[in-house]
C-alpha cells in the first residue's frame, strides 16, 4: 500500500496482534475498517471511533485519495473550537491520520480511552506523546 | 463424471451458440447498413467474428494470467499453508484431475476463492487470506471441491469465451449506438447512399437499430443463464466428490456473512468467483442478472440432500427448493443407479486463535512477497515492504532507529 | 462396381468404428488401473509417516505404550500383506488403530500444542481422506468401466477382446472402513 500524499511505501506496524500501516516519510497513519473488523470483536468498537469523526463538505483541504480504492477521500473533523481535520474513505475503507493528527484527536479528551483501538494507537505510536500526558491517559 | 461434462458441454454449447449467432446478426445488419446490401452484411459478420477471434485468443493465452495479476494473486508452496495444499491434493485425487492445480493466494480479509485455468493441465485454484482464517477444514475442502469442479467440468474455459463473446456484442453495439448519436441524423444518408432498393435498405437499419439495443440485453441474460447454471452443477459434482453437503454449505453460510468488498475484485472478473465479491448495499440483484444463484437458496439445496451426495440427490433436492421440475443434471447421470452415502466427519471444532493464526498466515503472504521484518526492542514489529528503499527505519513507538535487513530477493 | 465400392466404403468405417470403441474400453481399463496405483501410493505414504509420528508422541505418551505398539503391529502386517485381501484387512486393521490413537490424544494438551505434532496430524489426516478419495475415484472409474462393458454396443467388443468386469473396492465392515477422525483444533 503506498501513502496517499507521495505514494512513498507505507511499512506495516504490529503490537499485540493489530496492524495499522504508517507512512515513514510524513509519518501519517492509515486505519484500515476490514482490519479492525477481524481484529476487535466488538464491532460496537469500532463503529464508536468511525462514526466519532463529522462530515463536512465545506472544509477547503486539499483532498487525497484512499489508499484502496484510489477515489477521493471525504474530509471529516472532530472538536468545537480547534477542529482537527482528517480524511475518511467514502466507501468506508478507513480512516487516514496526518502527521501528529492522531494524538491531537486523542488528546482533545472527547474520544473513549477505554476504546480498545484508541488504547493501542496510543501505545502504538507513543513516542510523540510527551510523558505527562501518557499518565494523564 | 464423464457423461456430465459431455452433456454439459451440449447444454453450454446450445446457449454459447445463441450467443454467437447474435453476434453474427449483429454484425450482418449494421455491416448492412453501412456498407449496402450487397456483399455488406457478409463484411460485417466478417468483422464481428474477427474482433471475437482477437480477444478470445488473447483470453485463451494469457487470460488466467491477467486473471491472477489483475487480482493481486500470489503462487505459494506448501510451506505457506499445509492444509490448504493437502486440501487441494485430495481433491485432485477424488476427481481423477491429471495435475495439481497451482495455488494462489491473495492477501486479503474478503472470504473469497476461484479457478482459473483453459485445462485440467493448465489450471490454478486461488483463495483469500480471509477465507483461510474463516473456514475449518471440511468447509475449506468445499469451497476447494466446489472451484475443482468448475475446473473438471471445464467451466472456466466456457465462461471466459462466453465472457468475451458477451463483451464483444456489448462493445459493438455501444460503439454503433454511438456512432449514429454523434453522427447526427447519418441514418438518411447511410439510406439514400444505396444503391439498391432503399425500402430494403431502410428496414435493414431499422433493424439494426434494435438489434444494437436488444442484443446487449439478451447476451447478457444468456451468459448469466449459463453462469448460473455452472454454479449450481459446481456444487452439486462438489459434493459429490467430498460427500459432505454441509461442508460447502456451512463455508457458503459464512462467506454470505462477510460484508467486505473484495478490492481485488472488478466487474469483470466477479463472475469467477464463488460468491459475488462486490456487494452492492442497499440493493438486492434480481435473479436475472446474476452470475450466481442466491447464496441462500444453494445453501437450501445442499441441506436438503439428507439421501446421498449423488447427483440424483442434489437434483431431487434442487426441485424441491425450486419447485420446479427443471432437469439441472443429464439424465444420462442420473439413470446410472449409484449410491453416494454422505461421509460422516467430525464436526471439528474451531477453536484455533483467530487472530493468531490470521496474523500468522498473513505474514507467511507478505514474506512471499518480499516484506522484510523488523522487530525492535520495545516489542513493536515493523513490517517492510520491498520498496522501501532506505536502510533504516525508526520505530514510532520508542524512536529508536533500526537497521532494515536486506530483502529477500524475489 | 460401385455397389462394391460403397461395400468397401462402409467396411473401413465399420472398422473405425470398432477401432474406436476398443480404443475406448483400454482408456478406461487404464483409468481404472491409474486408481487402484493412487490408492497404493496413499497407503504407503501412511506408512511412511507412521515412524515418525511414533518418534515424536513417545516423549509425551508414556502411558500409552499398548495404543503405540498396535499401531506399529498394524504397520508392520500392512507391510506384509501380499494378497489383496490380506492387504485390506490389514489396512483396516491399520486405521482403527490410528482411529483409537486419535482419540487418546485428546488428553494430552501438551502433545496437541506442539507444532511439530499438529504438522504431523494435518499430514495424517490428510493421507486418510486421500485414501478414501482414491477408493472413491476408483469406484467411480470402475462403475464406468463396467457400465460400458454391458452396454450395448460396446459389450460386443468387450466380450470378443476378453474385457472383464472390474471390481468395486468394497471394505466389509463399514466401521472399520472408517478413516480415524483427526480433529486440528
């Protein structure tokens, strides 16, 4: 799978059994829906984090493509003032996260951290997280 | 088994033949039109069965080829998947097939699996990662059943001809359709051209007219009449060889539950496989126009063989659900008085580590494709692929830099 | 003259046709043949791997010596057989061995753990359904073999080149015939 801003090859991360691909280069993150699906048996779980995101047609953000299904991807944020912006695949292949995007979403504070996905992104990548927010985790 | 495939070609051939002779009037009436009644026609068919010549033997050649490149398909060995090699031997072994067929896999969650292949000797069976991790044993020896059969009873070469021949008409009539739209009111003038009768003339555009409107339609339904029928007969001389209708029936069940497309998958190539890999949500497909019987009804018929695994059970069967006396199996199969008991198997139970063993095997993919693996310190595994091109890499999670191995060369 | 030459005519495709249709029985008798051989081949795959599933459930059965020792007693009679009907029984003999032996293994998690081992029990299982697939298959060519041989016409050349009826490769008791139920949890 290639990253959908310089089609760099994204490389293909794996903790305690769940894999999410991550792009070396811009240091995105792709979350693949079929992946969760078989991964996290609760799909209440999953739903929870996908359907978390608003969609917003307005948002002039330079579209990317889904790194599957090559069609453009839809720009959806989350939060009251400072919104994060981030893409989703219409045809619900999953989410993709710029740069830092990840934690920013995670540190708002509004999404579940009991979330089973949420919980691992957050040790997944947690080299960015400074350590007294990880506590306050 | 024989007499099937004979009488099967028969049947097949019937219907491929209608498809063909719409083809050849297809081309004769707008060959007509063009080109005048005189020697026009002939040109046109000329035209129609050459184009049709063309990519039926590219197809014949290099059809299953771009078949398993198109759909991201990778030949593996034994040593990626044991059972799944087993599987497949088994059932060459019941079907009294000359050669095992290649195996392919591809890497992803969809449960899906087809063959490919223009012979017995020249055939490869594919199936999805998804499908491995989904399925037990006998339900894997289904599926595998099932796609063998397809190759025995030379299916696929039948559908890929059809399939070309099918896309031929479509693709004749589209660009004819075209042509008169852009070329705005050139139906007057192809008339007045002739040199014959131009009463003659102009009902020989009429009808070609109609013809590049219907023909489309009817070679569809043909094709798919044909299609399905094939699937139905897969899984009847399936069973037959496993003698355990509940295996297919059971695997047929879960892959009816996956609600994944199968992005390798298109529209021309979902007709290969065993369960229509794009599902369209919020519509249901009408029977016509389906390359496959509804899941559910040849999941009816499979639990309704409670007699034998014979032909003569999946036909009584088939009534049965259908309601209808349709003869899906040849007479001349029927009448030979067998006895296929159903073969009693351990129901085995799964309680294998699904996410384990999915990880596991999808792993053993990637390998085969060239990833390199990195595992660093901090327990994160890094998975690379071949084109990667740097020779480090750090580790999101701990920020250590690793050194990327140098990648199996394929 | 040209009475004679129609006669001559219809002489040699006669003879094609006959020609043909002996050409057809041998095709089948060979098939029939090339599946009682896949049989063969299975069962001495069985045999092959009996040694060293015996080499590496030792260490973890000590209990279980007798279960160990019939099943290489069995081995060592299939070997041996040399009639047909010897070598079924014996055969028979084999797999209800290997069918206890399947059943014992359920209580030793340790041994159902150890990959060597499962690797081992997928080859096994696996053999024991090629076996019943290969007697299947033969089954289904002799049933064909012999059809043909009584159907009419080509019962008339059957009779004149000496074609007999093959027979079906039937185990007297169906139990026996059973293959063990390997389960891969």
């Amino acid at each position: 799978m290639n990253c959908p801003h310089r089609k760099n090859p994204m490389i293909v991360l794996e903790l305690a059994n769940v894999e999410t691909d991550y792009c070396p280069n811009c240091e995105g993150i792709w979350l693949d829906s079929g992946e969760l699906e078989l991964l996290i048996e609760d799909s209440s779980v999953k739903d929870e984090l996908l359907n978390f995101f608003i969609s917003d047609k307005q948002i002039k953000e330079k579209a990317i493509r889904c790194p599957i299904c090559r069609t453009k991807m839809e720009k959806v944020y989350v939060g009251k003032e400072e919104k994060v912006i981030i893409d989703e695949c219409k045809h619900g292949h999953g989410l993709w996260f710029d740069k830092g995007e990840i934690l920013e979403v995670i540190e708002m504070g509004s999404l579940n951290k009991e979330n089973e996905i949420v919980k691992l992104l957050m040790e997944m990548y947690s080299h960015k997280i400074s350590p007294n927010k990880k506590e306050e985790g | 088994m024989w007499e099937l495939i004979q009488s099967n070609k028969r049947k097949s051939l019937i219907l491929f033949l209608a498809m063909g002779i719409i083809l050849l009037l297809l081309g004769y009436f707008i060959g007509g039109m063009f080109l005048g009644t005189n020697g026009g026609g002939e040109l046109g068919v000329f035209f129609a069965l050459l184009i049709w010549a063309v990519v039926s033997l590219v197809s014949y050649f290099a059809g299953s080829s771009i078949m398993l490149s198109v759909s991201r398909a990778k030949e593996v060995t034994k040593e990626v998947h044991p059972q799944l090699f087993n599987i497949v031997e088994e059932m060459k072994i019941a079907s009294a097939l000359p050669k095992i067929p290649k195996i392919f896999i591809i890497n992803e969650e969809a449960p899906n699996a087809f063959a490919t292949g223009r012979s017995p000797e020249n055939c490869a069976v594919t199936v999805t990662a998804g499908l491995l991790s989904r399925l037990n044993r006998d339900e894997l020896q289904g599926v595998i059943a099932h796609e063998m059969s397809h190759i025995k009873n030379r299916d696929i070469l039948y559908m890929t001809f059809a399939g070309v021949m099918l896309g031929t008409i479509v693709i004749v009539s589209e660009v004819f359709l075209r042509g008169l739209w852009f070329g705005g009111g050139s139906l007057n003038r192809y008339k007045n051209r002739s040199s014959g009768g131009g009463s003659g003339q102009a009902v020989i555009a009429i009808a070609a007219l109609v013809l590049a409107i219907l023909a489309p339609i009817l070679a569809r339904l043909l094709y798919f009449a044909i299609s399905r029928k094939r699937e139905y007969l897969a899984d009847a001389s399936g069973v037959r060889l496993t003698r355990y209708p509940e295996g297919l029936a059971s695997a047929l069940e879960k892959l009816a539950d996956n609600r994944l497309d199968l992005r390798a998958a298109n529209k021309a190539t979902a007709g290969m496989y065993i369960v229509n890999p794009l599902k369209k949500k919020g519509m249901k497909l009408s029977d016509l126009t389906s390359t496959h019987p509804p899941i559910s009804e040849r999941v009816r018929i499979l639990r309704n063989m409670s007699q034998g695994a014979g032909y003569m059970d999946y036909q009584n069967a088939y009534m049965k659900v259908k309601h209808k006396t349709e003869r899906l199996i040849p007479n001349s199969v029927l009448d030979s008085n067998e006895k296929v008991t159903i073969r009693d198997t351990s129901v085995s139970k799964e309680t294998i580590d699904k996410k384990n063993y999915r990880r596991n095997l999808g792993d053993l993919v990637m390998n085969v494709n060239g990833y390199s693996f990195v595992h660093c310190v901090c327990g994160l595994t890094l998975k690379i692929p071949p084109t990667y091109k740097k020779s480090e890499i750090k580790c999101p999670r701990c920020g250590r830099i690793n050194k990327v191995p140098p990648r199996n060369k394929l | 003259m040209s009475a004679f030459l129609i006669f001559i005519v219809l002489i040699v495709l006669v003879g094609f046709f006959f020609a043909g249709m002996y050409n057809s029985l041998i095709k089948l008798r060979n098939r029939v043949k090339n599946a009682w051989s896949q049989i063969d081949v299975q069962l001495k795959r069985r045999h092959d791997l009996i040694p060293n599933l015996i080499e590496t459930v030792k260490g973890y059965m000590t209990h279980e010596r007798d279960t160990l020792e019939n099943i290489t007693k069995a081995r060592a009679g299939a070997m041996g057989a040399s009639s047909v009907a010897e070598k079924a029984k014996a055969e028979s003999a084999l797999s209800g061995a290997l069918g206890k032996f399947n059943l014992v293994v359920e209580n030793y998690p340790d041994l159902k753990a150890n990959q060597n081992f499962l690797a081992l029990q997928e080859e096994l299982t696996s053999t024991e359904n090629k076996i019943s697939f290969a007697r299947q298959s033969y089954n289904d060519q002799v049933l064909f073999y012999n059809n043909k041989i009584e159907m009419f016409p080509s019962n008339i050349m059957a009779n004149m080149f000496n074609f007999k009826q093959e027979e079906f490769f039937e185990v007297e008791n169906e139990a026996e015939r059973e293959a063990p139920k390997v389960k891969f949890n």
